[in-house]
C-alpha cells in the first residue's frame, strides 16, 4: 500500500516521515497512559487529545485505527526508575484504602475527565496489574536469551548485552551512569542496568508469585507487554510525553527487541504543558487539577487551546489565554450556528468547490499541525460569513457546514462536547460560591435546617458540596433526581 499523506515526526529517526501502515488499511496505535494514583491534572489532556486528533484524522484518511492506551496500578516507584515507594501504596497509605481502591478511584476519575475533554475511549485499555503472567514471561525469555540477569530475587535487562541501547534517545550508552540519576545497588552487575522485576520486600501490598519468588513487576516492562500483546509484535505508532523517551521508552524498545519483537515502527512525542511559564510541579503546588479547571471554563475550550499549539512545542496555560481560546471557539461556533441555521434540509452531495478542505488537509498532513488547521477554519469562517450576509445559493453553504462537520467536528473534536460558554461557567461559578456562603452563614447560626435544604437543592441540580479542613469546595455531579434511578 502506498504511504499516506500523512508525515509524522519519528523520534527513532529524528525526522519527518510519510506515514505508511505496516497492514494495509489498518493503523495499531499505542499510547503511555496514566498512572491512577491522583486526580487528573493539566498535563494529563494533552497526549489523549493529540491521539484523539490523530486517531479521528486518521480515520478520516479511510483508515481503521485500534488504539490502545495502558493504566499502570502498579511498580510505577516514586523516582520513575528502580529505587523509591511504589505511587499507589504510598496514595492508599495517604488515604487509608487498599491500593486497587486507589487505582479504580482515578481510573475512574480520568476517564470521566476526558470524556468531558472530547476524547474518545481507546479501543482496549489494559491494566497492568491484568497483565502478570505476560510480563514475567517476557522476563523469563530475556533471561534464557542471555540478555537479563537474576540477584536475589530480582531480574534485571543487562544493558551492556545489548548493543542498540539509546538508539531512540540518542543517548551514548557509556555517558548513561550519569544519565540514569540511580545510584549503583548492590546487586545489579551494572548501574545502567533496569528492573524487569522486583523482590517484594516486608509489607510490600501488591505482590505476585513469579520464579523468582515473590514480587512485582518493573515499570517498563508492562507496555512492552501490553503493546504487543493486543497491536502485534511489530506495530505502527508509539506515543508519549517527551519527558518518557529516557529512560521509560528506551527501556520498552530495548527489552521488546531483545524479546525478538520489531516493536514501534514510529515513535511519537508531546511536549509539555506549563501554567503561566512555568513547568508544572506537585511537589511546588504549581498545577491545577482538570477538575478544578472544568468548574470555570468550558472543557472543549481547554482542548481548543491544547490543539492551538504544535504538539511538539510546550503549550502555555494562564488564565488570558484560557479566555482567549474560549472567546476564539464561542465565535467558531456561533459562526456554525448560523450556517447550519441557513442550510436547508436535502441535498447535501454537492462538491465542495471551496479550497479550504484541501488546506485544512494539508496542514495536517504536516505533522499534525492542528494550529494552521484551526487558522484555516478561521478563514473559512470569515468567507462563511461573507456568504451568508451576501445571501449565497444552498450548494455553496452545504458545501461549507460539510466541511466544518468533517473538519472541526469530526477530527478536531470541537464543536461537540460541552455547550456552555466561558461566561456561563463563570457565571455558574459565581452563584454556586454565593449559594454556598449562604449555607455558611446559616451553619453558623445553628440554623442546620436551612443548610441541609441548600444543600440537597444543590445536589438536585448536579452541584455537589464538600466541607474540607480548607473550606467548602464543589463539584459537579449526577442530578439527584437522576442519580436516584441509576
């Protein structure tokens, strides 16, 4: 089959690339996701948004796509390397819950947030606490195959075996040590050396029986696993963050190799999201949960943003620019609005003679250049609104919204979703924070009887109320009403 005309920016290769499926007709996508240990913040949108965008373009190219997004609930430690405390037991020990209550916790709490975001759910989404028996028998493969190594219970890959190691970051194998950031353990032969399992130690919760006795698996090695398992030994598309190519995906390409395995044909990469200039940081308190960003602004304008900058520049947030992008998508779509207003119903098969299809086209085709593709529905929009006051002929306008549904709604994702405006939200935002000091004051009076009524009013309309030690926070819900015949 011949390529699309799609290029893609390949880490592996350091260069653009057409874009050419290993099955014709068929795309296998897979993409790092989360590990569910807290609330989804800023920086989680961004890789399920650009997937989104890249699986709807994709398909809109007459492709079928799978995409595969993983859920680590366990062996992601607290240095992202092969020393610290697991993420999840030390949130379970936080919050006094079992660690796969934590787990079911933000895995929910993800998902429900990008869906608010317009994205798509993946095709599979394997945890990989579902996943054990794979992944120590890839281990138990790379240990026949000479190329891992067992000390006291834990196995690791033997990176000096393996003479390719760095290929994707570039990396030069003898300037890792430093690069590792992990200082030598007694029992590894190498400090560059990575765990494929570990020995769990006196009070470790999450533990499995494997050859080696008891323990748990290392955090690479669960989406060499997983990829493969469900896209096939040799797949298309590999995706993540930048901050994942060392050492997170070198480890998975060398490992899945040295398994015998091709692996990811082409590797994809996001950079970051900051929040007013600065990197997001939890340790700072400099981040802001998506949870807390959807309670003031519309959560379609948050992926309008996002799609405003190349994936592969840092995207800024602050709060101009949140209200920029949610002014730039309410007139998007008040613009829509009216064109499908002024479009009668039948005959919608006309061609569009416009060449605004063929330049949304082609900036996606360059590397997925969704802000020339949004500065192109903009144009059109303007022509758009030009034809409607000029009184244009039915064929010109159907012509129009069908590009706006392919272009915008269909693999942007942007005019679906959440309705509500940026002064809705602030607007809704204001009068829940008056509602609830009213329920204050009415606290402080011992006047429990009308601050239970407000309450539960609120919690009829979807607005749910928190008292913490920090004060009175909302959120919002399931009506009531709604909820009681679920």
């Amino acid at each position: 089959m011949p390529a699309t005309p799609l290029q893609l920016y390949n880490t592996l290769t350091r260069r653009k690339e057409p874009f050419e499926p290993i099955t014709p007709g068929h795309v296998g996508m897979y993409l790092c996701g989360p590990t569910v240990y807290s609330e989804p913040h800023l920086g989680h949108a961004r890789g399920p948004i650009l997937f989104d965008v890249l699986r709807r373009y994709l398909e809109y190219l007459g492709l079928r796509v799978r995409l595969v997004t993983n859920i680590t609930d366990v062996g992601h430690l607290t240095d992202d390397a092969d020393d610290g405390e697991d993420k999840l037991l030390k949130r379970a020990k936080l919050e006094q819950l079992e660690p796969m209550e934590i787990a079911d916790k933000y895995f929910w709490a993800y998902f429900d947030a990008m869906a608010k975001l317009g994205v798509r759910r993946p095709d599979i989404t394997p945890r990989a606490t579902g996943h054990i028996t794979e992944q120590i028998a890839m281990t138990q493969t790379l240990l026949e195959r000479g190329l891992a190594y067992e000390r006291g219970g834990n196995v690791y890959f033997d990176v000096s075996a393996w003479e390719t190691y760095g290929e994707l970051s570039g990396r030069n194998v003898d300037d890792l040590v430093e690069g590792t950031r992990i200082a030598t353990r007694s029992d590894k032969d190498d400090p560059r050396d990575f765990a494929l399992w570990k020995r769990a130690e006196g009070g470790h919760l999450m533990r499995w029986p494997s050859p080696w006795g008891e323990g748990y698996p290392g955090w690479h090695i669960e989406c060499s696993v997983m990829s493969t398992k469900y896209l096939g030994d040799a797949f298309d598309i590999h995706g993540g963050g930048l901050d994942l190519i060392f050492p997170h995906h070198e480890c998975e390409l060398a490992q899945a190799k040295a398994a015998g395995k091709p692996f990811a044909r082409v590797w994809l990469h996001f950079n970051m999201v900051t929040l007013e200039g600065e990197k997001m940081a939890k340790s700072k308190g400099h981040f802001v949960t998506l949870e807390e960003l959807f309670r003031r602004f519309d959560p379609i304008a948050v992926r309008f943003h996002l799609l405003g900058t190349h994936y592969r520049s840092v995207s800024d947030f602050s709060e101009a620019s949140l209200r920029a992008s949610a002014q730039g998508l309410r007139r998007l779509r008040e613009g829509y609005a009216a064109l499908a207003r002024a479009v009668e119903d039948g005959g919608d098969e006309d061609a569009d003679p416009s060449p605004y299809r063929e330049r949304f086209e082609a900036a996606m085709n360059d590397d997925l250049n969704t802000a020339q593709a949004l500065a192109v529905l903009y144009d059109a929009l303007r022509e758009t609104n030009a034809a409607l006051a000029r009184g244009a002929d039915q064929a010109t306008l159907r012509a129009a919204k069908r590009f706006f549904d392919d272009a915008a709604g269909g693999v942007l994702g942007i005019l679906g979703g959440a309705a509500e405006t940026q002064g809705d939200a602030e607007l809704v935002s204001g009068l829940v924070e008056l509602i609830s000091a009213q329920r204050q004051e009415a606290r402080l009076r011992r006047d429990f009887a009308t601050a239970d009524a407000i309450r539960e009013r609120l919690a009829a309309l979807g607005i749910v109320l928190e008292d913490t030690p920090d004060g009175v926070r909302w959120k919002r819900g399931v009506p009531k009403t709604e909820a009681e015949t679920l």
